[in-house]
C-alpha cells in the first residue's frame, strides 16, 4: 500500500495555505493512484468534483477536512468500485455528496446536506460506518412556509412555465434566498433525500440522517442491514422501503411531520413487496402516521410507536406481519393498530394504549369520527390476537369485523368512562361503518375490565370504521434525480 500525501496544511510539509487547498493537486494525486493506497487529505477545504478511483482510499481528518462541490448541479465525490472515503466532512451544496455505482466504504463522515441529496448508491455493496447526514430541517423550522415547495436542483433552462405568468426564468439560481427556478416557479433550494439506493446491498451501522426535506433513507429494491441509527426531523417520509429486503435494529425514527403541505407524513413506509424485519424499532413523535405496511411483509420485535396524530401501525393489502416481544404502541390518533385486508397477521404481546378521537374527512365518507386501539377489518385469515393489553383508549379498545380466521388468546381490554372495549360486527364498506352484532362466542380469549363490561352491551348499533386502503400516491410522488 502506497500513502499519497495530496494535500497537507500549512506549516506542516507545505502545499495548502490557509484556509485554502489546491482542488488540481487533489484530483492529481487521485488519478495517480492504484488500488490498495491512500491518498490523504489536510485540514483544509477543497471545492471541485472528485473521483476517488477503484480500490483506493480517500482520507482526511475528520470535520478538518472539508470537500464540497464547485458547480451548483455537481457532484462532490464519487466513488468507483471498492473505494473507500474516511475520516472528512463533505458538503453536498450541489446534486449529491457521496456517489457510489457499485461496491464502497463510508467510515466516519459527516455530510451537511444542502442541496440535492446526501448519499446516493446506485448498486454494489456499499458499506456506512459512523456516517452522519444532516440537512436544515429542525423540528423549529418544519413548519415555515418555505418547505412547502422544494427542489433538489435547479430547473431544466428553456423549460416554460405551465401558466401564463412565469416568476422567473427555468433554471435561475437566488443563492442569497436559497431558491431556485423550476418551470417558471421559484422552489426552496432544499435537500430533498438523505440516502437514497437503488439496486444496492447497504450495510449501515451507526448511521444518522436528519433535516432533509422529502424523505430520510429511500431502498428502492435493495438489500438493507441497518444496526444502531436514527432518522429525525423530516418533511414528507422518515424511511421508504420500496421492494427488495431490510433488516433493522435498534433504529429510531422520530419528528417526521407532514409540515404545511397537505399531504401525510409517514415515520416508516414498508411497500412494493419489501420484507421487513426489525428488533427494536422505535418510531415517535410523528405529525402523521408511524409504521406503514403496504402490500408487503414484516416481522418486529419489541416495536415501539409513540405519539402520532395518526394510525400508529397500518397493516393494510398485505400477507404477512408479525408482532413479537414487548412492544408498545401508544399516544396515536384515529387508531393505535389498523389491519386492514391482510392475512397471516400476528399481534402478540404488544400493549396499546392511550388513542386519542379524531375526527376527519375520509374519503366519501365524509367525518368519520374514530378514537380506538385496534380495528380488524376485512382480514379473516390467519389473523392472531394473543397476549395483548388494550387499555385507555378513548372511543374503544378493540373493533373487529368479525369472521372465522380471527382467533384471540389472552387479550384484556380495559375501558374508562363512556369509552367501550371490545365489539364485532359486520362491515359497511359503502358507508364506512361496523354495525355492532357479534356473533355468539366470537370474543372467546377477550376479558373485559373496568368500564368496558357496563359500555359494551349499551354500544351503538352503528360506529365509523376504517374501510379505506391508505393512499399514498401524494407522499411518494418523489422522482430521485439521476446521479
């Protein structure tokens, strides 16, 4: 192995004066080195586009080393088959930070996220370690106004606007507002991904990502094992698994808001026929929705979902998910635990709690008003409820559209004041209500508590319930620009 002192500061060996470095003398020392060497950084800041070659290792010295892009739509650094990038700071101030088309290493970098994206990895075996990604979005500013528009890049040149009167020239770049023009509109210059792959096999270990404007981590179709990170702060949705198979633990996911865009926001969105499997996740603080499994399959282990103003988990169109261990779901609004025409549903020993009443227009439904801890609809099949506390929710503890297939084992419902526990009955899908008749015997495994065993006889004979699939055509209108 080769050591190739590309950059040095000064007063050291020479060749960077302060505050300065050559971006010529790095790209040099790269294209002059082979597989197996190092090419070293000082503690300096160098503007340019940068290819770290095949088999070769990039490295600085921490956050005193800094690399960012010179061209507003450029790349900073990309990493060709086996390069490895340690131990610097990269700014992704153009269209990405770090690009990788097959197999690469991450260790110990920092990426502050200005525009465009973070990471993108478009196939290989890249592997992040200790690699933090961090955009302008705080849980202080998700609100403003400014994030209701957002574009990674600025427009297309020459590209009309679709109205008569345009704001500004397609392409026009307002660095001192951080805006930029697309198809006559001015948009948010905005980091709108923190990492997104694609045909990947992604190893993350220790790997954070916070402040981005549309999603935090997208796998499209990739292979992901991510052990100890976390998502924060982000406008649109926390971690989109579209496809392909992950592996998750010990990963938080917090603060992820719909912000002032009118669309949902969703902690983690598990979709396309993606196997999910977690230990240890925790989703929290969510303006909208936690976990959503659409039309896909997954398996968690000690699960927590804490405190979002909607569904807590959503299992919806799918044929496999799996509840195991001491999970908590607690604080949703609407409902805390939805399964919605699926199959082979396992909820055990889970405790759900504390669902607030909401009340929303739903479709054709109009106002639906809904406060429960779990709603079994339109799923008959292999569907288990074992070993649950249902407790403290404020319309009622459990609503079943009852049918053979759904079986329950040692399931307790408490209910408090006018809340009811547990009722079965038939489903309305055209009117969106249950209409409360169980058959006889169907809460056999159900024990009744507190208020629940003086509400439930004197239930109505109709209550709204869930009977749509999730629509999440506005969230994932996301179209990840070609690197």
């Amino acid at each position: 192995m080769r050591l190739v002192l590309a950059l040095i500061t000064m007063g050291a060996l020479g060749g960077c004066e302060a505050g300065t470095c050559s971006a010529s003398g790095l790209s040099a020392a790269l294209g002059a080195a082979s597989p197996g060497d190092v090419v070293e950084v000082g503690r300096c800041r160098v503007e340019g586009a940068f290819v770290v070659p095949t088999g070769v290792t990039l490295r600085g010295s921490a956050n005193e080393t800094v690399l960012a892009s010179d061209d507003p739509v450029g790349l900073v650094i990309e990493l060709e088959d086996g390069a490895r990038l340690e131990a610097l700071h990269v700014e992704a101030n153009g269209r990405a930070g770090v690009v990788t088309r097959a197999d690469a290493t991450l260790s110990d970098v920092s990426i502050d996220a200005i525009h465009g994206l973070g990471v993108y990895a478009g196939g290989g075996a890249v592997t992040l370690e200790r690699v933090s990604i961090v955009g302008p979005v705080t849980a202080a500013n998700a609100s403003e106004d400014r994030w209701i528009s957002v574009s990674a890049l600025p427009g297309t040149p020459g590209i009309a606007c679709p109205g008569a009167v345009c704001e500004c020239d397609a392409g026009s770049i307002d660095e001192a507002n951080q805006r930029v023009c697309v198809a006559g509109s001015w948009k948010t210059w905005a980091p709108t991904i923190g990492l997104y792959a694609s045909g990947a096999t992604l190893t993350l270990d220790e790997v954070s990502i916070a402040g981005t404007a549309e999603v935090g981590l997208i796998a499209d179709e990739s292979t992901l094992e991510w052990t100890s990170g976390s998502v924060r702060d982000v406008i649109g949705t926390g971690v989109l698994l579209r496809g392909g198979v992950a592996v998750l633990t010990d990963v938080t996911i917090e603060r992820v808001v719909s912000g002032l865009r009118g669309v949902p926001s969703y902690g983690l969105l598990n979709t396309d026929e993606n196997d999910l499997t977690t230990e240890r996740l925790a989703i929290a603080g969510g303006e909208r929705f936690g976990l959503l499994q659409l039309e896909a399959t997954g398996a968690h282990a000690e699960l927590s979902v804490r405190d979002h103003g909607d569904v807590g988990v959503w299992i919806a169109s799918s044929d496999r998910f799996e509840l195991e261990g001491e999970s908590v779901i607690a604080g949703s609004g609407f409902a805390g635990v939805v399964v919605s025409e699926s199959s082979d549903v396992t909820l055990d020993g889970a405790i759900v709690e504390n669902t607030a009443t909401v009340r929303r227009s739903v479709g054709t439904f109009g106002l639906q008003e809904i406060g429960d801890g779990v709603q079994l609809t339109g799923s008959y099949v292999g569907v288990r409820l074992a070993n649950l506390t249902i407790r403290g929710n404020e319309r009622a503890g459990l609503l079943v559209d009852a049918a053979p297939g759904v079986t329950f084992e040692a399931v307790t419902v408490d209910a408090t004041g006018a809340a009811f526990g547990a009722l079965a009955g038939g489903r309305d899908v055209a009117r969106g209500v249950l209409t409360v008749a169980g058959r006889a015997g169907w809460d056999t495994g159900i024990t009744r508590s507190g208020a629940a065993v003086a509400n439930d006889p004197t239930a109505p004979a109709e209550l709204d319930l869930i009977v749509t699939t999730p629509d999440v055509a506005g969230a994932l209108g996301i179209i990840a620009p070609m690197y």
